[in-house]
C-alpha cells in the first residue's frame, strides 16, 4: 500500500509499504476513507518528537470502513464506518479506570507517533473496542474526521478544564484550527465575550464566521493588554486558551488574566516557558493543561447529529492520499494559502 511516511527530519515521502495485518485478537484492521494533517504531524517531520522513527507513517485522524476484526472486538464488525480516534485506549489498564486513557498503559497516543498512522491506504487499530467509534451516517464526512482530534481537543484541554461560565469573559489565543475549534465549543457556555488573538487577518475573519465576539490583530503585548483591559473594565479576561505553543502566546494569556481567572494550555509546546508565579499566586488564578483523552467524543458526536456546529467549515481544502506531498505543503504554509484543516481523501484503494 502506499502511506505518508517520515523518512527524515523535513522529509516526507508517499512510499510502499506492506499492507498491515492483524497481531492481536483486540485488533482491527480498517480502509482508510478521508484523514487530515495536524500541526503535531508538522512538529514530527520538523524533528521536535524524538521518539517517532524513521520509517513511521505519520497521521492520527481518519475515518474508514472496517476490513477484519481480532476475535475479541466485540463492538465492530466488517463493512462498519468508524471514526478513528487520536487516543488508543483499551478502557482495563490503571490509567485507562483513572479516566486518563490518554496514558493508557497498552496505548494512548501511539498512532503516527510511536506506531504507524492514519496517512496511508489502510491502518491496524489496536484496542479496537476502545478506540473506534460509529460513524452516524446523517454526519458529513468532513465532520466526523474533525472528531478524531481537534474538536475532542480544543474542548477538553481547552473549554471544558477552564469550566466557562455564562457571562464569562473569554479570549482564545490563535486562531488556527485548535482555536477555532475551541471558540466553537465554548458557545456551550454562553460566555458573554469571546475574544480571538491572532496574526492573521482572514484567521480572524473566520473567527467571526464563527462566533467571536471581539478579534485583536497584534503581537504587541501591550497592545493586546490596552485592547483587552478596554473589554473588561480593566480586568482582564475570565479565561484565557493557549492554542499555539509559543512561549510568546503563553505568555499573553498569563499577562491578560484577570483575578480567579483559568488559563487552559492547550498548544503544543516545543520550549521551555516562562511562569510568573510572582505575581499569579495573589490573583488566585488557576492554570491547566494536558494531552487529550478523546473520552467526550461520544457526546460530541451527539452534538454534530443535533446540527448546533458544523464541523465541515473547519476544511478549507481538499487533496488525494496521492497528492498528500502537497497538501503538506500547503498545511505547513497555511497563512499563505488561507488554510485551515485539509482533508485527504484515499483515492489509491478502491
């Protein structure tokens, strides 16, 4: 088959390699229909996770159909439509009865990471059970892909450890794919401002497509703290979400915070950061972050079927699994191209 595969650091190549197969009775093996690229896959062919091989196909969102099935998966059969999950959990492990299947003992992330990926004309699933999930034929597929990562994502990391409140005053810093998924999300709350900083004029002009309130074009911190401080009486926002994995933005949220306030980490961070615990500690603010355990996809899909989002205005653009090379491209110079989620279709394996 052919696959998106990290050969070198920058380098990625659309090679054969053997088609997977079953190697374990809780495996499955699934037929990739449409994935998409994620900023994590771009910190990977940049060289920033050492402990992806070379060789490693890349890529940990998709949907497919169901190829074979281990003897132990119980809940999916061949010819089922599933969505695959960032998160591979196997629901018995220590961590998996925390409620942290995000370390699940036999998983967590390992697609695309520590085990090949989503990227290619078909992938092995383990745990199946654990980390598939039906995919609703009233939902485009578009959408369900955006179910794989960001939405659970952006909600969990970002929306739901902040605990918005009606009324609160929210800013999400960057407004890529992560953040727009995040501003979407936090709607559930009915915050009464949503607040979106980013460098990119049309970012933010899809910011406002869905649903922010106030939108600040800056770098300048000081800049971004007048503008901010004129929105909130001089108090800073409620909760801010880091959604870049720049010291530079974590740094803004940490400087627009008002008293009491959450700030949510959410960015993948390459570097260190600095924390101004110095002058955190007395405005009792709280700070969280963390990897996604993908536990809140079922009611997301619920929320998808209802129709209050619409997922498929995350996609700007759409390649073949043979043009991946370019859509790489593409994704990895998304301000230029006005680029948000890419969708790839497999068009190799009929």
């Amino acid at each position: 088959m052919k696959a998106a595969t990290f050969v070198a650091p920058g380098k990625l190549s659309l090679s054969e390699k053997a088609k997977p197969e079953l190697t374990s009775s809780t495996d499955a093996v699934v037929r990739l229909l449409k994935t998409t690229i994620c900023g994590t896959d771009l910190h990977i062919l940049g060289g920033d996770v050492p402990e992806t091989t070379y060789g490693t196909i890349l890529g940990h969102e998709g949907i497919g159909i169901v190829e074979e099935v281990g003897s132990a998966v119980s809940n999916f059969k061949v010819g089922d439509k599933v969505i695959m999950s960032c998160i591979t959990a196997c629901n018995t492990c220590y961590y998996c009865k925390k409620g942290l299947p995000a370390h699940c003992e036999k998983g967590g992330w390992i697609l695309g990471h520590l085990i090949d990926g989503t990227q290619a004309e078909y992938i092995r699933i383990p745990q199946a059970d654990g980390s598939l999930y039906h995919a609703p034929a009233t939902i485009e597929d578009d959408a369900l892909v955006m179910l794989s990562d960001i939405f659970p994502t952006s909600y969990e990391i970002g929306v739901q450890s902040a605990k918005i409140k009606p009324g609160d005053n929210v800013c999400i810093v960057g407004a890529g794919p992560i953040g727009l998924a995040a501003l979407l999300t936090a709607q559930f709350y009915s915050p009464a401002q949503l607040i979106v900083v980013d460098l990119s004029e049309a970012r933010l002009e899809a910011a406002k497509r869905f649903g922010a309130t106030e939108t600040i074009c800056s770098a300048n911190l000081d800049d971004i703290k007048e503008k901010i401080n004129a929105l909130t009486d001089n108090r800073g926002v409620d909760v801010a979400i880091e959604c870049v994995g720049y010291p530079a933005t974590f740094d803004i949220c940490q400087k627009i915070i008002a008293i009491g306030g959450h700030v949510s980490n959410v960015g993948v961070h390459g570097k260190p950061v600095s924390l101004d615990l110095q002058e955190l500690w007395i405005k009792n603010i709280s700070l969280s972050t963390g990897l996604v355990n993908a536990n809140t996809t079922e009611m997301l899909i619920n929320v998808l079927k209802s129709g209050k989002i619409d997922a498929t205005q995350m996609v700007t653009h759409h390649f073949k699994l043979s043009e991946i090379e370019k859509a790489y491209d593409i994704f990895k110079h998304a301000a230029d191209h006005n680029a948000l989620k890419v969708i790839i279709e497999n068009n190799i394996t009929t």
